[in-house]
C-alpha cells in the first residue's frame, strides 16, 4: 500500500483513473470496512487502483479543538487497518481551516478530478464536506456529470437495531461495554503503548507482577477490570487488565496495569499490544491487601475461564 500526505507525492499510476472513497474512517468499523471493500470491488472489475482520501488531523481537531472527542483509532493504526483490507493507495491530506472553508467544487476539481483521475467515487449514506457542508450526495453526483465520473452512496451498516458509527462505538468504549463492541469492528478495541516502571506492588506487595503502560491512543475504556488478551513480540498471552487509580493506596492518576498469565519476563521498554475482551467489574477500595489478593485471584480465574470460550477468541 502507498501512502502519500501532498498529491506530489504520488508515484502510483493514476493515468488511467482510479476508484475513491474519501472520510475520516475514525475506528475503521464496519461501516467504513465496507465503503471501503465496495470500492475495491469496483478498481478491480475496472482494472485500476483503489484510493481511500482521508484528513490528518482530523478535521474536528482543528474545528472543535480541545472540545474535540478522542480517536478511537490513531493515524497509525488507521493505516495499519487500510492496509490489512488491501487498499492500493492513502492519500492523507493535512486538514487546516483554509481546506475546510475550501468550496465542494474546487475540491473535486483540483484533488478528485485533475489529480486523482477519478472514475468512480464511494460515499457513506450521510457524508458531505466543503464550506457550509454543501458537499452533499446530490452535489457530488451533479458534479459527476459534469467531470466524467460515476458516484455511489451506500446504506448504513445496522447491527442490533442501531447504525454502526464512530460515534456509538466510542461512547460504548467509555462506558467499558467493550464486548458489544467487537461486533461493529470485526475486532476487540485495542489499546498500544510502552512496558514502564510503575510502583512495583503487584509484584513485591501482591505477588502478582503488572506491566504498566504508557499508552499512545487516546481513547480509554472506563476505569474497571478487564479479561484482556496481551500482545507482545508477536505473541499473545491471556490477560487482566486493570485501568484506574488503585484506590487500595490511594493513588490520584490513572493507570493502565496489566497481569499476564503464564508469563515471567522483563519487558520495560516492550511494546504492549491490549485487546479489551470483557469487562469484569468495577474498581473498588478493598479493607486490606488480603482481601485485594483474594480479589485478583478471583479475576485471574473469571478471565482464564472467558478468554477460553470461544467466542473470546482474537
């Protein structure tokens, strides 16, 4: 897959046009998965390349702020995710005031159109871009007839009577109901970063050592217990993962705190790979380190149990 951030950076053959769909894919779910599985459908019976248009930073970055909601996918694991479907080409343009206040027409021209080479275009049921948002279905299709390409809207993926969106996964993330999750990505929501040293209790004080992370995304589940399946140098390993203050000592900063089952290695500095299965319950503030022992034995042993159902599985 190529990527490219300016359209000079292209050296993929456009000559002969190719097939786009274009939005900012936040969480990559299955909405998106299959806009962008359509126009591959449509490069390959037409024998040219398939382009996904996307936007860094994302557009309500620079609109709304720091009022802006978290990504639920960064731009890395966006383009891990593009990749993996098969796309030929990314072209992700850098979003600034002066490209949104950009007329609908002039976008299609100068991007689609003169450097594209577009032939087909593939929207979500709801998309329009541009100044004033006018950058609507109706006139991308109106502008097809003009410039020589073809535009297709799909319908929205519905799944347990809702629509599949950005949006409803992210607050079903917050609210920690991370396995209804999965169904609308195809996959667990996963959380990255860094092995670090944290205060060393679960390992000394508790007798079950924890890898704390410093997570890159942005997006947490709600503080609680979770069956998680780690990742780690290309292996994968049962997992409880705790995210909160451990209000047993008292701590004031969230952390993310994760035991690995079957596992005894130094890992600081190792990348971490979390894939949130299930949420197990609440934190709590336990009477005594005895009865926090008695706690994580018991999550321990939930979580083994979940992680081998079947329907747990990565």
């Amino acid at each position: 897959m190529e990527i490219a951030r300016e359209l000079q950076e292209i050296s993929i053959d456009l000559s002969r046009g190719c097939c786009v769909t274009i939005g900012n894919f936040d969480g990559v779910h299955n909405g998106h998965r299959k806009l962008i599985r359509r126009t591959m459908e449509k490069a390959a019976k037409l024998g040219l390349p398939s382009v996904v248009v996307t936007f860094c930073p994302h557009p309500l970055k620079v609109l709304a702020g720091a009022h802006a909601a978290p990504l639920i996918t960064d731009y890395e694991k966006k383009l891990d995710l593009f990749e993996a479907l098969g796309v030929d080409l990314v072209l992700m343009l850098e979003f600034t005031k002066t490209l949104a206040a950009m007329e609908p027409e002039q976008f299609v021209r100068e991007v689609l159109v003169d450097a594209l080479h577009m032939k087909e275009l593939v929207v979500g049921y709801d998309y329009s871009f541009g100044k004033g948002r006018k950058g609507n279905f109706a006139l991308l299709s109106e502008l097809g007839t003009k410039y020589g390409y073809g535009t297709e809207r799909l319908d929205p993926v519905i799944i347990d009577g809702a629509i599949v969106s950005s949006t409803r996964i992210r607050d079903m993330i917050k609210a920690g109901r991370v396995w209804y999750v999965r169904p609308l990505m195809d996959r667990f929501y996963v959380i990255r970063g860094s092995v670090v040293r944290g205060m060393d209790r679960g390992g000394r004080l508790l007798g079950f050592p924890t890898a704390n992370m410093r997570v890159k995304d942005e997006l947490y589940p709600m503080p609680g217990v979770y069956a998680t399946w780690a990742e780690l140098d290309g292996k994968v390993y049962k997992a409880v993962t705790n995210i909160g203050t451990n209000p047993t000592f008292g701590n004031d900063e969230i952390s993310v705190e994760t035991f690995i089952m079957d596992f005894k290695q130094d890992i600081y500095g190792w990348e971490l790979r979390l894939n949130f299965v299930t949420r197990l319950r609440d934190e709590k503030k336990f009477g005594s380190v005895e009865e926090l022992v008695a706690q994580i034995t018991k999550d321990i042993a939930l979580a083994r149990q979940i992680l081998e159902t079947p329907e747990a599985q990565l």
